[in-house]
C-alpha cells in the first residue's frame, strides 16, 4: 500500500474537512462581496446623490455585512446550540445554512437600516429609520441572499455528497479487513478447539427475555436485533436460513448480554447489529445504511452511533 492509500485510509472524514472551517470564512467574505457589489450596480438607498463617498458607505456597508455573519455564527453556535459540523451529513449542513439565512437577512437589514438613517439621511430624507425603509431594505437583502444561498446550496451540495461517498468508500474497505480478522481468528479457535466441542460450544450463546421463550444461536450467526414494542426481534442464521425470533426483552437488556461481543455495536436506538454480517455501508441522500448479509435488509445508523461502529471497526 503505498503512502496516498495509508493516508486517505487514517484519515477520518472529520480531518478532511476540518478545511471546512476555513472554507466557512471565504464564503461569508465572498458572499457579502457579492451583496455589496450588487448593491454598488443598482444604488439604492439613494447611493447615486453621495458621488465619491458612496464607495465609502459601500466599505462600511461590507463591514455591517460580516459582522452580521459573526453573529449570526455566535446564535447559530451558543444559542441555538448549531456547531458547524460537517460530520453530520448534508442535510445537517444545508439545514444549519437555511438558519443561518433566516437570522443573518433580518439582521443585516437592521443594521443596514440605522446605518442608513444615522450616516445616510444627510442628503437622503428617504434614509430615515421607518418601517418602510427597514421593509425596503428586507426586501432588496432577502433577494440577494437567496440569490447568494442557492448559488452555495447546489455547489457544496455536491461536495459534501462526494466526501460522504468517500468516506464511506474507504468504511466498507476497512469493515471488509474486520471481517476478515474476525473469519481467521474464529478458524483459529475450532482448530484448536478439542474434536467434541468444535461444532457449537466455542461461541454458542443463549439469549433469554422475561418469559421461558429463548434463543441458543452461535454469536457468528447473529445477523441483527430489532426493537418492536416490549419484544425484541432476534435476527439469525439456523441451517444456513435466516430465522426470526421474538423475545420479550428490552434492547437495554439485549445489549448488557452482548457486551462480552465487542463486533456486536449499536447503530440505532433501535437496532443492535453484528459487525462481522455487514454486507456494506451504504449512503442515500446523506443516510447512512447498513445492508445485512443473507437478508439483504437495509439498518439505519444515526449519527451519534457512527463513531461508535468506526471505533469499534478499527478496535476489532
């Protein structure tokens, strides 16, 4: 493998789009040119009576504008409780940046208005503080600002669909080399496993609910468990067929037993899964997915139990 491959292989999607956070600064700066630029085209505001000195209430117009945007990111941050994480998936992403409009383009009007009346209503009576100049001035924001957003929603849309892709790319490969650990460690234990107990008593385990119901299963054929109401859907292989069997039990209780099985993880609040039957990861609009052998049936993973299937990938 040479030194690109063990590269993109540690690096984690998270390190490769720290880069983001510098990206975020270009792209307030250059939306908030383009604002100004377009306003320094069609002069409103009365900006055609003020000649020269408009180029510098065009300057302090910018800087309205990027304070509004350092704001904003305090709100989205601090208040609203919005870090800026692009671990979290494109529709986290575009979710975070639809906010962000909706707080930015209020305030910048605002700010753009009582600029307006303190510094630009000397030459200007229409400049002073009203609700009609704050509407006009919400208006002529608004178009821009969706203009600006739409232009940032399909260009980084795009990217971030890419990134997710590769890394899940580079998840599938590092889960098949688990799997494939996991394949040559459970050889190595029925060959050094006495004749009489090779066939089941390795890793046989019994999984039991509140009632007499039980299940024996070998932990290698554990394909997924499933939480339906107070049962617990017990997803396996029996004779090479995929059986399913309800326990009532909680999933609490499912996974206090599995704990001594470190390749069974949790990938959703209601699904615990066995690393070692993943077909693939797979991503659909920015979801994660897990497709299960033999049954082919597609587990959501939320986000706050991806890191957790990572560490556990690199773990086994």
């Amino acid at each position: 493998m040479n030194g690109l491959a063990i590269w993109q292989k540690n690096c984690t999607f998270a390190d490769r789009m720290d880069k983001g956070h510098k990206e975020t600064i270009s792209t307030r700066f250059i939306s908030t040119a383009f604002m100004v630029l377009a306003i320094a085209i069609f002069k409103p505001f009365g900006l055609e009576m003020w000649q020269w000195q408009a180029y510098v209430h065009l300057l302090a117009i910018f800087a309205l504008g990027m304070f509004s945007c350092f704001l904003t990111e305090v709100i989205l941050r601090y208040i609203i409780r919005m870090p800026r994480s692009y671990d979290r998936g494109v529709r986290y992403i575009i979710s975070r940046n639809l906010r962000f409009q909706c707080i930015n383009t209020p305030l910048v009007s605002l700010l753009i208005c009582l600029y307006r009346h303190f510094a630009m209503s000397e030459l200007v009576e229409s400049n002073r503080l009203s609700p009609g100049n704050y509407l006009e001035t919400l208006v002529i924001i608004a178009f821009l600002s969706f203009a600006i957003g739409l232009y940032w929603r399909f260009k980084f849309r795009n990217k971030y669909l890419a990134m997710e892709l590769e890394e899940t790319r580079l998840l599938n490969e590092e889960l098949k080399e688990m799997q494939e650990k996991l394949l040559q460690s459970a050889a190595t234990v029925v060959t050094d496993a006495k004749p009489e107990v090779r066939k089941s008593e390795v890793s046989e385990l019994t999984l039991a609910g509140t009632t007499n119901e039980s299940v024996t299963l070998q932990i290698s054929h554990l394909l997924y468990i499933e939480a339906v109401g107070n049962y617990v859907k017990v997803c396996h292989l029996h004779d090479g067929q995929v059986h399913n069997d309800m326990l009532r039990a909680t999933m609490k209780q499912m996974e206090e037993t599995l704990q001594p099985y470190p390749m069974i993880v949790r990938c959703h609040r209601a699904f615990l899964v066995n690393l070692g039957q993943i077909e693939q990861f797979t991503s659909h609009s920015g979801t994660p997915q897990l497709l299960i052998n033999h049954c082919h049936e597609s587990l959501p993973v939320s986000r706050s139990n991806m890191a957790q299937i990572k560490t556990a990938i690199k773990s086994l």
